[in-house]
C-alpha cells in the first residue's frame, strides 16, 4: 500500500502529528491530487486546540485541511473533462446534490454537507481525494498561491459582492486572512470609502496596504463617532463582520445607517445579545448571515477579478512553511498578527 | 377659538383624558382633516401606561392616535390636488424629505422622522393636521373601517411583500392585529402554506379564521417539531416575527430553513440573547428589519390588493367604541386577546 | 426485444405515425418510465406539421412528446433514492451540468441542452427513459393529469414569478393553454388586476374563467384605451406575452407603464420591428425572456401552489384523446381555441 | 430689466443664434444659477440641427443646455437649505413629484417630466433657474469641469451600475462621451474585462485609454468571433448598448451569453428588427430601458465615486470652447470623434 506523509489529528485530545499513512484510494466519481500547497484557516486552528466545537464534530484519526492547490494524478473512471497534471482546487463544502436546497441555488446551505479535512480526510497531506463535481481548474495566469487560498478568499467574495458595495462605504470589522481580503476585493468591487477596525498593528496596517481608506482600533478610538464625522452623520452603507467578537457586532449595527446592510461572517463562539428593536428594527436593516460561498456563482466572479487583475491577494499571503514546520505555521496563525499562513506541502518554495 | 375634543396625555403620567382642546390651525402646506374613526396601535397603549419609552419620547400635552380616517376640511393656501370634503387618511411618519435616505427611497428610516400622535398631535381627536404631501386619498371601493387602519395594514403589506412568499411556506409569529393582518397578506401574496404561533385560544381561533393552515400554541406543543414534519424536516421558507418575544425570536431562527428568510416587526423591550453562529450564521439566513411602510410603495399594492378584494381585513377589526368610552378600547387592545380596536370619533358607527 | 407503441415521426416530411418499435433500453444513469398521459404542445404541432423550425432541428425517426406522468418501472444501477412504481414526471430540458451556465443557476439557458421530444426519443410513448437528475417525483395529492402537464405549466409559473405580481396589474396577451394557466397564477400570486387579449371567444370565456378581469379582443376593441381608462391612464405594472404574435409584442410594449416589466414567452416567427426609442428606453422598461424553467426553483414553487390548492390548473385542461386518437388531439391543439389537450396513453382516462 | 448672454433656438427652422436676453426671473420655489460651465449633448446637436423629435418637442424661442455647473446667486423665499454662492448643479429632468411613478422611486420616467434646455430655457446662458428640489450641491473635491457633466455622467454610472457588473465581462457598443464614461465607470465597479465597439480611430484610442481591454472595429472586425474566443465561447455577461444603431443593437443581443442582461441607453430613429426568438427569448435575456438617471440613487453614488477617487472622467472632456464660439463646439459635437465638449460660459477657463 502507498504512502504519504500527512498532517493529521490522531486522537481525541489537543495537537497533531505528521505521520505516515496510507494514500487514500478514490471511487469512480473522484478525483486524486497531489497537493503542492495549502492554507491554516482558523477551523484548522480550532481542531489542533480542540475547542468545544472541534471535539463534537471531528472523528479521529482525521487528516486536516480543505484551501489546497494541486495536480490531478489520478480520475476516477467514471470522471470525465478532468486532465492528469492539470492544477486543480476544489470546494470542499460536498453538498448532498438531491435535496430542494442543493436544487434551487443554496447548495452552500446544503443540511447534509461533509466538508473537506472535517468530515473527510484534508489537504494537509501529500495526496488528498476529492469528488470530481467540486473540482476547480486553475486556469493559467492564476499564481500557485493564489490558488491554494480560493476558499477563504472565496468567503472573501461572498461577503463582498452579496453587498453591492459598487459607490458605497463601507466598514469591514476584524482584519484577519479574510477580513483583509475583504477589504481588497471591496475596494475592487467599487466600494468607495473603505474604514476598518482592528485591534492589532500589524494587521491594521496591511489593513492599510491593502486598501482601507482609514482603520481604526476600536480599544482606543471612538469607532462610532468617526465612522459619523467621516460618513456627513450618515453611517457606512454596509458593514462587513469578520471577527465574530460580540462587541464588533454590536457596534457594526451601530455604525450601519438606517436602511444598511451588514454581513455577519465572523463566528461568535456564544450566544450575542443585541438590541434589536433600535439597532436592527428601527433602522430598517437587512442581515446577511454568510457561510461559504454561492456555488459556483462565487468562484466564477473571483476568477474573473483574478485573471483581469482586478484583485491581487499576494500582499494578504504572509508566511510560507514546510510541512515539517507546521507547528510553527500554526502558531503563527493563532496568534492573530499575520496575514494568511501557508504550509508547502510539496517543496514548491522551498 | 374654536374647540374640540380629543384624548390626550394630559401630564408625564400614568392614564389619558378626554378633553376640549383648541382646534389645531394649519399652515399653507397642511391640510386639515375631520377624523371619522381612528385605530388604537400597541404604541398608544405604551404611552397610555408611560413605560419606560413613552417616558422618554413623549412630550406632554400630547393628543394620540396616528391610524385614522377622516374627512378634508381645510386645505393649506399652497396644497394643491386635494378637494374639500374627501375621504383621506395619511402615512403617519413625516420624514424630512431632503436627507440622502428620503432621496433615495429610504424615507421610512429617514433619522428626522416625525410620527403623528407621538412627536405632534394625533388623530384621537375631531380634527388633525397632517402636511399635504402624507395624505393618502381614500378611493371608493375603500370601506371607512379599512381606511382607519391604513398604517398598521401598511405594515402588514411591508412585512410580507418584502419578503416574496409566492409558493412559500411561512410561520407568523404572534397574532396580534398586525400579525393576524400579515397571515391573510401571506396568503393573498401566494403563501403556499401559513403557520402561525399564538397563546390565546381567541387570537388563535381568528389566525384560523384569517387562513393559516395551522396554528401552534408554543407553550403546549413543540413548534420546531411539528414545522419540521409539515415541511419535509426543512422548516419554513419566511418567518414573520410580530410578537416583539424573545422565544418567539429564537423560535424563529431554529424553525426557518437554511438559506431562508427572517423579518423582524414585533418590537423586544430588551436586548435579545441569540446563537448567531448556529442560527444565522451557518443557515445563510438573511434578516430584514422591518419599521413603518415604503413609501409609497407599500401602500400602493396594498391599495390594489384592497380594491380587487385579494385581501379583505374586516375579520381582523373586532371592536369599536365610541370616543368617550375610549377607556375600554384601550383596555381591550391591551388584553391580547381581541383584533384591531377602533375609536368611532365621528359617531359614523353608532 | 421488448415492443411498445409510440407516436413519431418516421421521416423527413409533414405528419405522424403511430406504430410499434423497440422499448428503451436505460444506462445506468437514467431510469425508465411507463407513461400514463402525455400533453400535446405547440412544439409537437410544429413537429407534425414540419415547419422551418421542425425541419432544422428534427432527426427522424423521433418520438415526440415532452409533457408526462408515469411510473417508474426500471432504474439504472447508479440511480438511488428512486422507488419503482412511483409516479414521476421529468424536466424535459437536459442541460449538460458542467458548463458555466448549469453552474451558475442558469441550466434552463444551457447551450448544449437537449430537449426530450426534440433532440432524443420523447414521451408519446408507453415507455421513456430519462435522466435519473431529471425526475421530478409526484407527491400525492397531485392528480394526475396536473402531473402531465408540469413542464407547460412551469413555463407559466416561470413567466408569473420572476414578475413580482404582488398588487400589480397585470395584462397577459394570447390565451393559449399556458397565457390561460399564467392568468390563474398570476390571481395566485397576488396579482390585484389581470387583463387578457384573446381573439377567440371560447378562449376568451376560458380566460374569464381562469380568474381575468376583464379580457379584450385586439380585433374589434381598443386595448390601448381600455387599459388606460381601468388603470388611472397609468398602464398595467406587468405584460406576460404569450402569443408570439408581433402586433402582441408591441402592444405589450405601448400599455405597459414606465417602468414596467414585459416578460416575452410567446415566440414570434419572423423578426419583429420595434420602437425601442420610444417603447422601451425612454419608458424605462425591463423585459426579460422567458424559456422553460428555472431548475428547479420554478417547480418547486409550483408543487407548493399545486399541494396547498392556491392554484388548480384543471379548467385549462379541456381534452383527452387515448393514443389511436392522437391525429385528432393534435387537430384540437392546432386549432386555436382549446385549452391544454393530453393523450391519454395507458386508458387511464377510458 | 436685467440681460445675459444666451445660446438660442429663436425661430423653428435650423441653428442657434447667442444673443441677448432677459435674464430669468425665478418663483418662491427656485434657484437662481450663475452658469460657469455648461456641457452639449446630443441632444443640442439634434436641437440645432431642428430633426424630427426636436422639430415636434421644442417650442421656440428656447435656450438651449441641461449640463451645467453655476453658483447661486438667488434663492427663493420658500426655500431653505441652499447657500448663496455655493457651487451646484441640478438634476434637469423635473419631474412631477406626485404621480405614482414620482412616488415609488420611478421620477426618472414620470411622464409629467419636463426637461431643462427643452421644454423650459436651459444653461447655455449665464443665468439658468432651477426648482431647488433639483438641487445638487457639489462638495469641495470636485473639479468644475467633472460637476458640468453630471447629466450624462449620471446616464453612464445608471447604465453601469444597474448592471450588476462586478467580476463580469462587459461590452460597451459605442464609444461617444457616455460610452467612454461607462467604459471607466465599468471598470471601477468591478468589470473583469471591457470590450467596445466603434468605428473612430480617436474614439477607439480614447477607449483604450479609459480603460477598455479590447476595442473593436464592427466594419473590418469580426466582433462575435473576437468576444467568443476571449470569453471561453461564452459571450460576455453584460452589454452596454450606447449608439442607438441598428446594427449595434442586433449585434448586442447575438454576442451577449444566455442568461445575460443587455442595457440599451443608445436612441436609434426609427424602428428595429430584431429576431427575439432566437436572440432573446431562448437566451432568456433581461434587457434594461436606461433613461436618465434614478433619483438621486444615482447621483450619491457618483459622488461617492468621484469623491473617493476610484473614477476619474476627466479623460472624456476633450474640448472647451468659450460661449461665443459655441457652434464650433457643437460642429465638434456632432463630428463624432470627440469627447465631451465643455461650453465655458463664465470664461473660467479662458
């Protein structure tokens, strides 16, 4: 039996391990792929630590990891229009494909999704194997980079363009990996006053470098009262919530004009208690609850804002480690000072 | 000085009064009305009992009352396209007209918003002054009692138009008149299948009367499981929150389907505790707040459901008293027990 | 090898035959169905009578027939959650899946779709086979002949509801079978007016029947006016055109209001010359082009209209002919002044 | 009686004449504008030239110009909120403001609409009166020569920004001032790639400079060949339709994909034949009637835009001609090679 090196929760208890373990096999409807790279998302942050929700959901042994980019090895035989050696990612939200939410335009909704590296084995690994539906061709002229991150940067996109940004301010709330994609791609999409909050100076400024007109740290600065002096009194448009902080959240409804529009990506870990009769119902809101990304409608546009270099993530991509340093890429994306963390899982930039 | 009779707030207290009061005077851009019949709103009952709300928005003397019909009088010297003696009611929110969201089809949150019966006085009374561009002429064909509860309807219309029921399966939570109002809307509007949560037996009965296809009473059955069975385990497309309760707020999120949508009328008095993550986050869910009509939008489909009898609201106005027994109406509309209570000012019904 | 009897057309000249030829054989991917009633469309009179169209599109021999109910009577070995017996009917329209467009939710636009009936071996037959994707499955509480009639009355579902009916007014011009079905959805979604224009007088009565207010005869009456004077000279908010018919098209345009909305189903012969200036830019309209349905939303919403009875279609269902008798169903459907007609293959109906 | 200088139709035959004549008188709702700079249209072109619309539209004498840019200098009794002196232009479509079209956020095609610089004296003058509802403040960031041309820049950003551009590919056919306007505006608002049609070599260079990818010549190009290749075979997503020719307008419907949406601004004389079955119905097409601009929707997006630097027209104004040499600037108007020509009124830029 084949082998492969991959990173992996091995029991029911905090950390990982990289091991040897055999190549997974693929059925008629898949796809395998040997990785060239993939990116830490803050999920693969939370197994490693094995929060409350890590430990209700992941069956162990798992093999993490699900923003990848690679080359097709392998097809299953009943695959067809798929290329061996062609650089590939894949959505790895797997929908059920039957039911009237996966029929009608919501299969990101889908109640009996599995996904990537959670409930399957990832990409953290020399070889993962995918169903040859989510596959996505990299077409050429997107960097190899920008490829491994097509998911959180596609999360980045479903924010934004569910938002009508295009002559719009706009207040993205949390300046990690995705919150500063986001402001990028608002900034892509037309939006026309970028502000941020963030709590972090490094980050808030590549929060800067990445486009915000203005990022404010909501410790030591009044975020309402200058989103107010810079807006005529008005409020921004839209808020983009990408902490999940409880008190981002709150101020975000704040901060949000009458008739506005927020996007809630974040993930508070508890219950929020808001006050919904003055900031939501008397301001006539809409909220956008965002998980994700619209299948294919998503990664369509973004493509398209990569190949016209409307949008370049490169300044978001941070740091680069080796498999065998995964650790160290851990930390680093758990300590909420860098942008997106890479692990080279094929020795590409090494 | 002429005189008039009128219930009012009398002193920052407790209770109302039925008093003579000086006749309001118009200015070249009002019109005067003589009121036939106004509608009692759970808004009047809160500045009735001065709670906490009331307490800090109202400034007394104060006349009541912004649901109304009733005749034009007196026309102000520069209103034009109004005839002495015709039948009118009036969109109660006088917003400015001049600020970026009055410009831009946003005037139901305009921030400078005036509501009639709140910041100038109401339409408990024989006359009222409303500015001529609020006025909303009643078409023949309009029955007077339909007429006197153009706002509240409105808001009814705007719950549901706004959230494209056609062919949809909808849970109207609590049926106070204007969630009463809203279940007979849906159904009009092509709700394919209405539910509806109500804890007293006669609102209950009404809901049935009005045509939902089942009403759940939430303290004795368990409405999460009895949605799920009625709907293939999907849950409803649109829940139309018109209760202002926390449960039933809550209630609402777990019982939408993913991708669904929530609106939000019924106001809570207190901030709200919710699972953002599990509820609305993961769901994709989209949340509109919903205050007062768009104007005039609103009013206009509602106007042409009314006209072509798509909708006939008489089941839902249930009491009438005449003014110096205003007392009991408000009791009444206070028990949550009855629908709409409506003060006969005129004497139109005696 | 198995026989079935199946109505077709054996060459390349005008006319039909009914005759014995082989039962399909099914892949692994579809499913095989034995037909119960089948709808004649305007598409298999143009087949029959071999019109341009016909002539550059139909390879004979070729079963025709796209509209059906039945059951399932064979499964491909990939297929799964189908049950044997079930009754079923299908999307005729099979997309390719993969492109773009399918990927998008625009299948129903596909390029590469293949139509049942047209491109491959249809359903006037006593046996089908279709795409396991494809299947739609009959709850009960559908009759049967509605189920025959799905693809036909999507189209009309489609045209109503991506036209926000909803306190509209609303003129559908041609009562053929589907401008009939789309003159009682739109009353089921709310529309508060519905004008038809109709030459035929037994068409005419039929439209009077499906709910139309009032239903004016191009030839003799002054539609323009008409509409004018029964909309307060503003227009109607919505045209569904169902005709083809080119003096229609730009009727449709000239009585619809600024602003408005024309859908454009009925599919014109020969260009058609318009004003654009005049009825389209500076009425600021939206036209939109109505082909099939939308996958599968439209039937969705349509299975939910059809369960909870805010829609019956069984007054456009005015004739059924068993299979030996299908030249005359076909004179019927030709003719112009019926309702929908529907072969009835098994004796279902005898 | 006070004089100006003004830009005239003085009789109903061909050409203008700049003469002397009283200077406007303004009522208790209007402003009164000292012009600085005012922009020919086409519109002006067609009125010099006395063509068919203007010969049945324009009751002389008439002063001519509806893009402006000009300093109070007198206001109105009722009015409040302008400030002498301050810089401003006006929306010049007045339009009823009652109607039902007025009061669903439809103005911009209210029938009642009268037209500044054609149905009432317009900006080719150093006075020009405005209702103050039409007001529009230009804030400080500005350039005058960009607050000239709101008019048809508010035609470009309403073309573009109903067109949900964001991620998509777009084809502007016709590259005059507001088909080089809408090239750029396309771009900031997130068009992936833009293609144009036009048959000036100035104007294609002008194009390119905007911004435009790929820019076509429909008389020695192969415009359908050219957008399939570069489009996957696909088409592009959206068409901007901006010269009013037949051929142009035909050849939008052909090379835009199914599903597409097709915006149509250009005027063409006189009627079109289009072939809507194949061209738009099986395509299922949305195409969009753009007239004016949505008010002021529209406009506080542009100024967003324009305030915040992500568009800049200031390649589009190409001439500037002093008033006394206005017909130069109309004879370069309407030679078709040019950009916007800019008639400086006040000699600002002199």
């Amino acid at each position: 039996m084949k082998k492969m090196r991959a990173i992996l929760k091995r029991a029911a208890e905090p950390g990982l391990v990289l091991e040897e373990v055999p190549r997974p096999e693929i059925t008629a409807d898949e796809v395998l792929v040997r990785v060239r790279m993939a990116g830490i998302c803050g999920t693969d942050v939370h197994i490693h630590h094995w929060n409350d929700w890590a430990q209700g959901r992941i069956k162990t042994p798992r093999i993490l990891g699900h923003e990848f980019v690679g080359e097709v090895v392998e097809i299953g035989k009943r695959v067809s229009g798929v290329t061996a050696g062609s650089l590939v990612t894949a959505e790895g939200h797997f929908s059920c494909g039957n039911c009237t939410l996966c029929r009608t335009g919501n299969a990101h909704v889908c109640p009996q999704t599995q996904i990537l590296g959670v409930d399957t084995d990832g990409a953290f690994a020399e070889y993962v194997r995918v169903p040859a539906t989510n596959l996505w061709p990299i077409p050429e002229g997107i960097p190899l980079e920008w490829a491994a991150i097509h998911d959180p940067l596609g999360n980045a996109f479903h924010v934004v363009l569910t938002a009508d940004v295009g002559g719009k301010t706009v207040l993205v709330t949390g300046c990690g990996p995705i919150g500063l994609f986001a402001i990028g791609v608002a900034r892509a999409a037309g939006a026309s006053r970028v502000f941020a909050t963030e709590v972090d100076p490094q980050r808030s400024k590549m929060a800067l470098g990445e486009g915000a007109d203005r990022v404010i740290d909501p410790r030591t600065e009044d975020v309402r009262k200058i989103i107010q002096d810079e807006t005529r009194g008005e409020g921004v448009h839209v808020v983009l919530e990408m902490s999940g902080n409880p008190e981002a959240l709150r101020q975000g409804l704040r901060v949000v004009r009458n008739g506005g529009r927020v996007q809630w990506l974040g993930l508070p870990e508890n219950s929020v208690s808001l006050d919904l009769t003055r900031d939501v119902i008397f301001k006539g809101l809409t909220i956008y609850g965002v998980t994700g990304r619209l299948m294919y409608d998503t990664w369509y546009a973004m493509r398209n804002f990569l190949l016209g270099r409307r949008y370049d993530p490169s300044g978001v991509i941070t740091n680069r480690v080796p498999m065998e340093r995964f650790e160290e890429g851990f930390t680093t994306a758990a300590a909420g000072q860098s942008g997106k963390v890479i692990i080279d899982v094929s020795g590409s930039n090494t």
